[in-house]
C-alpha cells in the first residue's frame, strides 16, 4: 500500500503548493538502510519528507539524518501532526478562556505522533509537570519499565496516578493519537469544565464526535475527519513548510520553523474568511470559535502565511542559505496561491 499512498502525498506536495516531489519507497525494515538511502540522495533533493516509519525507528532514522545532511529532512508523521494540532491547541485556548501554561494535558498514545505532539507543545508552553502521557500500558510514570523505550521515558512524570481515567480527572486537554475506542464518554465526563479534546486517530477517532458532545456539550473538538468541524489535517502543513524552507534554500527545518508555521495557521483562523472559501466548502460563512479554531486546506492564503513566515524564522535563524525579500515573497507566494488553489477547483 505504500506506492499509492506516497503518490497521493506528492500530488498533495503539487497541488497546494507546487513542490515537485519523488516518492520513493525503501524496501527495507532495517533503519541503517533508510538512512544510508536518504543520505545518497543529498545531491539530487531538495529535502527529504519522511513517511508511514514505525516508532521507535522514525526518532533514530530522522535525528541521524538532521544531524548528518545539509537539507531540510522531516518525519511528517511526527512534526507535521504536531504543527497542525499545535495550532488548533491554541485556537482551542482561546475559545475556551484557558492559558497555555496553566492547561493540565493527557496524551492517549505515546507512538510517533503522541511524543511529536508532547515536545511541540511544550516548546508552545504547555508545562512539563502539566502534561501527562498514557500508552496501552497506562499511565508513562517515572520507575516505569513495561513498554518503555527512551523516548518515552522523557515524558515520564513523578506521579500515583496509573489509569487514562485517573489522569484525566479535572484534565484540560486530551490529545488522542492511538485508536477508535480508546475514550469513552464516561471519560470525558471527569475531565475540567470547557475541555478540549483532540481525537486523531484516522479513520476513527478515539472517541466519536456525537459521543463527546452528548457526554459533554461544553467540549470543544477536533478530529482527523474532513466531515466534521476543526479537521486537524497534515495537509495544512508539509506542502507550506517546505515550501518556505526551500525558498530559502534552508539546510534544515529546524524547532523555530515549526512553532512560526504553527502561530502562524493558529492567526490565521481568527481572521475574517473570504466568501469563496467557504462557498468552497458548501457553508455560508466560517467564523472563529468552537467549530473554526483551524483554516481550511483549501483556504489559498494558508500557503501564503504558513510559507512566509517558516522562510521568514529560517532567516531570522541562520539556516536560510539564500535569504529573500520578505515582502516581495510574500507577493509571489499570494500570485501562486491564485493559481494554485482557486477555490471550488479540483484535482
């Protein structure tokens, strides 16, 4: 199935934002290959997006390649989800009242995505000694040996608490990224007045969008469906972030990059949004609030934004090799943009 997949993704790569993309697949499950086949590829490629590779050997994989390779190399899978639900976290916030550093967040999975997520939002603010994570195993505790590898072991916290129930009694946040049925609505029910739950897993979230809402009506949420409201889709950032970082010629995308790409779609959902997109999308009008905390794929000004400003925090950090004229790039992306992603156009 990955051929098909990959191809998909590199129509997305074109489509929203005119990458030119190679999709190629490694036939092998040993991580020196991957890694070995990514670095002979350096002279050809402009950057690496690495896709669908098991936990613990996407941290291995990627974090050797960052360190050895003068391109921009990212785990999709990974960051992409964090970036993404990062800036529906702060969407979310603000509809709710609540602040960044004083949310207690629980996290259902600890794969890939989960850890990816974690380390993002604690870069965005979220404290350390607020954030739990719970795995098949239950609660990632410190002195835990059962399931545990060392990248789990960063988020283990000094704590009693050994159940996905316990850790989300008076819990602010979920951040689901595991399987369809790992919430329940009895679990919700304990969690803290407003709360913000993020049930990811695809095709089937945690916990159903009816089933939330009629164990809470306060709840605000999102999920990886495109037919429900606040879709937290990687789509709405790969094809920009790289786009960014290799205008900029960048040798990597780096932590900045990722938290401007994420302030970024987070600012963008609060402004006003034009007739045509959401003529697009068949609704009278998007406004932000509960069922608007992210912008829309097919919204052409999330190129534009997301973009400038990951080209934007390359430069400000020295990984860009040819800086540009922000303004004058902020232009040419707003003329792509028309081009590219006329509302109501299809592939």
């Amino acid at each position: 199935a990955g051929k098909p997949v990959m191809e998909g993704k590199a129509v997305l790569f074109k489509r929203f934002a005119d990458v030119d993309v190679f999709d190629l697949e490694v036939n092998s499950e040993n991580p020196e290959d991957v890694i070995k086949f990514c670095q002979l590829l350096e002279p050809t490629v402009g950057g690496i997006n690495l896709e669908d590779i098991r936990t613990p050997d996407c941290f291995f994989i990627e974090d050797t390649l960052r360190k050895t390779m003068s391109i921009p190399v990212m785990h999709d899978d990974q960051h992409g989800t964090a970036i993404v639900s990062g800036a529906a976290l702060l969407g979310a916030l603000e509809v709710t009242g609540k602040k960044i550093d004083e949310v207690r967040v629980v996290f259902v999975g600890a794969g890939a995505g989960g850890l990816a997520c974690a380390a993002h939002y604690l870069r965005l603010g979220v404290k350390r000694e607020r954030l739990l994570m719970v795995d098949t195993k239950g609660v990632i505790y410190t002195g835990r040996t059962e399931g545990m590898n060392m990248y789990k072991a960063r988020f283990a916290r000094e704590t009693e608490l050994r159940t996905l129930t316990e850790a989300l009694r008076g819990a602010d946040v979920l951040v689901g990224l595991s399987a369809k049925g790992a919430v329940t609505p009895d679990m919700l029910k304990v969690m803290a007045p407003r709360p913000i739950v993020f049930a990811l897993a695809n095709p089937d979230p945690e916990i159903s969008s009816e089933d939330a809402h009629a164990a809470r009506r306060d709840v605000v949420m999102a999920t990886g469906r495109s037919d429900y409201p606040n879709q937290v889709n990687n789509v709405l950032g790969f094809p920009f972030i790289f786009r960014g970082a290799l205008d900029v010629r960048a040798s990597a995308i780096n932590e900045e990059m990722k938290v401007a790409a994420t302030h970024a779609l987070a600012a963008l959902a609060k402004e006003d949004v034009p007739d045509s997109v959401c003529q697009a999308y068949g609704v009278k009008s998007l406004q932000f609030g509960p069922e608007y905390i992210v912008p829309k794929p097919f919204d052409p000004r999330v190129l534009v934004w997301v973009a400038s400003a990951v080209a934007r925090a390359a430069m400000e950090t020295g990984v860009a090799r040819r800086p540009v004229d922000l303004e004058e790039y902020t232009e040419s992306l707003e003329q792509l943009g028309t081009k590219l992603m006329l509302p109501g156009s299809s592939f």
